[in-house]
C-alpha cells in the first residue's frame, strides 16, 4: 500500500514520516497555509532516501511553471491538483517522470479519469484540498485502468475503513495527522501508517504498479 503524507513544512517532518513507513514526501507550492519555497524543498529532499517519491502539489499552475519548479525544489513528482486538462497533464510528464493527477469525486474529471494521461489518479473530496471525507461509493466512477490515490479527509480512525471500501492503490493524507497546519503530530502519523499496515494486503512494490521507476533517476 502506497502511503504519501502531504503538506509537509519541515525537514523534522519528512524525516519523520519515512522513518515511520510512509513512501511519498508531498510539498504544497499552490498557495496554502502549507506552502513552501522551493528552495526549503530542495533542503529537504536532499537528506531523504532515494527511494522516498517527492511530490510538488501545484493548483492551476502552467506546465511549464511545474516543470521549472520541480527542477528547482528537487522532487521527483509533480501532482497537479488543479483544473488542468489532459494536454496539460501530458506536456508535464514529458519532462516529470511521474505525475499525479488530482480530481474530484463525483466529478467528470473522476468519470474520465482514464484520459488524464497518467496513471496515477488522487480522488479527492468534493473540495479539493478541503480535508473532508466524501461518499466512498463515488469511487466506483472512477473507471478501470488507473490506480486511485484515496485522499479527502483521512485520520488514523478512517483510514482502514477508506482502504477496505475503495480498495485503492495509495492514501493521501495532511491534515489528519497533524497538531497544526502544516506540523505532522508524531504520534498521529504512526497511528496512522500502523492503520494502513493493519488492512494493507500486500507491500507496496512501485515496479509492479506505476508506469515510471523515479529510483532509477
């Protein structure tokens, strides 16, 4: 099971979260109570494991503007967590080897979720970025093909209940583990990965499923 613990501010935090299992680092550059410069990414990204994913969040942002801002901060990943088109999608992953595309659940983006030119797909609430969980039935709009990223809402008490009803490739999750914006609780963030271990039924192995091997960078 992919684990990614997003809105990430601090080096503390990141080391944290690998340290307890997690397999995603995200940085939030869309304007947010949780965003960071590039430049205090590319700090951090630094001092993690190699193979640790690194993901920059970006809202609405131009490819080419992703693309630069990944080879500035370092990360290996770029989720677009926006209004972005297919088109847009595919000129990033041009120059990003893996790309998430974020969509909303109940959405037309989720009903197509197979068009977006990766097959990574995060399905979040209604409003996106929102922390609030959704009817996990509209999962089931999201058509074949993708490996869906559950996020919107989760915490150590719903995540296995997330896990078990969607059957996902990954989680996402930011605010559910923290004691403030932008700070991961420690303790939240190992109820949390003790969670997902608790129904995950297979390690995850990024070789078998995504379509790009960022260890191999």
């Amino acid at each position: 099971m992919f684990v990614k613990i997003c809105g990430v501010t601090t080096e503390e935090d990141a080391l944290l979260a690998v340290a307890l299992g997690a397999d995603a680092i995200g940085f939030v550059f869309a304007p947010s109570v949780r965003q960071i410069a590039a430049q205090k990414v590319y700090d951090i990204t630094r001092r993690l494991p190699p193979e640790i994913l690194t993901v920059g969040v970006f809202r609405d942002e131009l490819p080419q503007r992703v693309i630069e801002m990944v080879q500035a901060s370092g990360v290996k990943a770029a989720q677009l967590h926006g209004h972005e088109s297919p088109d847009d999608v595919l000129r990033v992953s041009q120059h990003v080897r893996t790309v998430i595309k974020a969509v909303s659940a109940g959405s037309l983006d989720s009903v197509h979720a197979n068009e977006f030119n990766t097959p990574l797909i995060l399905l979040d609430a209604p409003s996106p970025g929102s922390g609030s969980v959704f009817d996990w039935k509209l999962a089931g709009e999201v058509p074949e093909g993708v490996n869906i990223i559950l996020a919107g809402g989760l915490s150590p008490e719903n995540v296995a209940g997330g896990i078990e009803a969607v059957r996902p490739f990954g989680v996402d999750v930011s605010s559910g583990v923290e004691s403030a914006p932008g700070r991961k609780d420690p303790l939240l963030l190992k109820r949390f990965l003790e969670a997902v271990r608790s129904v995950s039924r297979s390690e995850y192995d990024p070789g078998d499923v995504l379509a790009y091997d960022w260890m191999d960078e």
